[in-house]
C-alpha cells in the first residue's frame, strides 16, 4: 500500500468533482460531489454581494427538507437546535431562508469546505428524522396543545393527586373547563399506547370522570392488538398529527365549548 498514491487518489476523486461555472456576472455555481439523503446535491452559489464575495444556497437547503418535514416545524424544538448548532459552528448567516458565508480575505476553499459542513449537517435532519421524530413529535404535540388550548385550560402531564401521588398513570395534557375533562394522549408508539391503555383502564377503576382522546404520531405503525386494546378504551382518536391538524383543533373547539 502505497500512501501517497491513495492521498493523491483521494484528492483527485473528490477534487475533479468540484466545478465552477459561470451563470452570470459576478454569478458562478458551484458543483460538489456532496448530496442530500435522496441524491439530489447540495445547491451552492458564489456571488458577489456588494464589496464582497459569498457562498450561497439561495434558499434551496430549508426547501429541501420540506419535502420531508412541514415547514412550519423545521425551525422548532430539536430541529431548530441542530439548524442554529451548525449555523454558529461554521458562521453562516441565515438571511430569511437563505443560507449565506461571507469569503473572508480570498479564502474561498476553506470558505466552500465550512459552507458544504454547515449544509450537510442541517441535512441532518433528514438523517435522523426517523431516530429523533419520536422526540420531536412530543414537542410537536406540547407545542400544538399550546397553541390551541388557553393555559387556564390545560394541564400537561397531569396525574390524579388523590389516587396517584407517585404519577404512575400520567395524562400527556388534561384539558379542564368542562362537565367532564378530555385526557389526551400523544402516541408515538406501542410502548406508549399500553401504558395509556393501562392509565385508561385505572381511571375508570377509579370511577374518574372523564373523556379521552388520542393523536398518534403514526398510527399505522402501532401492532394491531396493541391499537385494538387501545381502541376499546379510547373515546377519539386521530391517526397522526401532522396530517390532522385542522381536524384535531376543530374537534377540541367542539368539545371545549
């Protein structure tokens, strides 16, 4: 194994790939061998901006991924850390949307090598969108119920403090003002919709009066004698949130009135 040859191999593999054409005056596209989850590359502009120059994607990364996240949520919760994180690590500028690196005194190479960095770890979230949605559909959720239910109104994680002082069986967000309250519950897999179940089930052990209801993060996901036995128990449910939104806050302004 010769060193050198696999340094120069390496050099020529990714270096060849790196194209600048001209699209215009003091306009040049930049193409790099680095690419979204799905293929597409990433979409990366030199231009000049006044006295300067800067790399840019020209809103293309955050449109991106709203092929895969709604937009609204690409700047919240978890999401929201990873975007700022890399953002501040590489000293790019979000202008609206627009992702921008000033070149700093001709460095236009460590400058492209910071820019593709912060891109691709923004596309992170396209990478761990199946590992941290769990998380991130509980801040949904919360942050949903937030914005729908007065705070007068609800409770989240709420247990009975009569029956329950160790808050063994939890509600996600009770919502009060009503002859009965609602118990919702936010169900992001099977794990969770057995210990409703169960919190279900004691309540009415209880004799606690009460309606429930059920927003999924992906309710074809669930084992189906798992969402059977949930089924029987549950008075609502909605199969997920993103899909539902209206017609979940159109059912809790029925219900809350």
């Amino acid at each position: 194994m010769n060193t050198e040859t696999i340094r120069q191999d390496f050099r020529n593999r990714v270096c060849e790939q790196i194209r600048l054409e001209q699209e215009g005056e003091a306009r040049f596209r930049v193409f790099t061998p680095f690419m979204f989850e799905d293929g597409d590359h990433l979409a990366i502009t030199l231009k000049r901006d006044n006295a300067s120059w800067i790399l840019s994607d020209e809103g293309h990364t955050y449109m991106h991924l709203t092929y895969d996240i709604d937009e609204k949520d690409i700047l919240k919760g978890t999401r929201q850390k990873i975007i700022s994180n890399a953002l501040s690590v590489f000293k790019v500028e979000d202008r609206d949307g627009e992702l921008v690196l000033a070149i700093q005194e001709d460095q236009y190479g460590n400058a492209l090598y910071s820019f593709t960095q912060a891109l691709l770890k923004i596309t992170d979230i396209s990478y761990l969108l199946k590992e941290r949605v769990r998380s991130t559909f509980m801040e949904d959720f919360r942050a949903f119920m937030t914005n729908k239910i007065p705070e007068s109104r609800r409770v989240f994680d709420w247990h009975d403090p009569i029956h329950d002082t160790q808050g063994m069986y939890s509600v996600d967000c009770k919502i009060n003002g009503m002859e009965r309250p609602l118990f919702v519950f936010a169900v992001p897999g099977d794990d969770k919709a057995r210990d409703a179940t169960i919190s279900m089930l004691q309540f009415e052990k209880w004799q606690l009066p009460f309606r429930s209801m059920a927003v999924f993060e992906d309710q074809e996901c669930i084992n189906r004698k798992v969402l059977a036995r949930f089924s029987d128990v549950c008075d609502k449910q909605f199969s997920s949130l993103g899909t539902n939104s209206d017609r979940i806050e159109r059912y809790l302004q029925e219900i809350t009135k």
